[in-house]
C-alpha cells in the first residue's frame, strides 16, 4: 500500500515482493478500506486441516526419504 502511494506501478510493486498483481490489488482494496490490521490472509473456506505443520512436515519427510513398505515404485495415500 506504500509503494502504490508513492505511485509505484501494481506490476513493479508484485515483480518487487514476487507474488501476483492480483494479490497487490486485493491487499491495497483491503488496506484501503480496512486499515493494517486486515493485511493478513482471511480464512479460507471448506473443512479445516486435519493434519498440524508437524504431521504433514513427517510425511513429506517419510514420502520423500524412504521407500513404500510394500516395494512399490511410488507411494500411494493408502500406503502414506
């Protein structure tokens, strides 16, 4: 929201934090209309996680790191 008043182009200020320019819109719509506080992501819709940061991290770890149990060539969900 600074750098779009100090007229920074919406493409210049995306290519400058790496993210879309439809992302640089929705954060200064938000900004404009709701001040600093609304700046971080709203929830998003749809069931919650049933898996914690830890759990997903181990089986990310556990899928890439070792093999299926069961001498696939890939691991399957029913196999994670």
């Amino acid at each position: 929201a600074l750098l779009a008043n100090e007229h920074v182009r919406l493409c210049d200020i995306a290519d400058e934090l790496d993210i879309s320019t439809f992302t640089v819109q929705k954060w200064i719509k938000r900004f404009a209309l709701y001040g600093v506080g609304t700046l971080a992501d709203a929830p998003r819709p749809g069931t919650p996680r049933t898996h914690g940061d830890d759990k997903i991290t181990e089986i990310i770890r556990l899928t890439t790191m070792t093999e299926p149990p069961d001498s696939s060539t890939h691991w399957s969900t029913n196999t994670m």
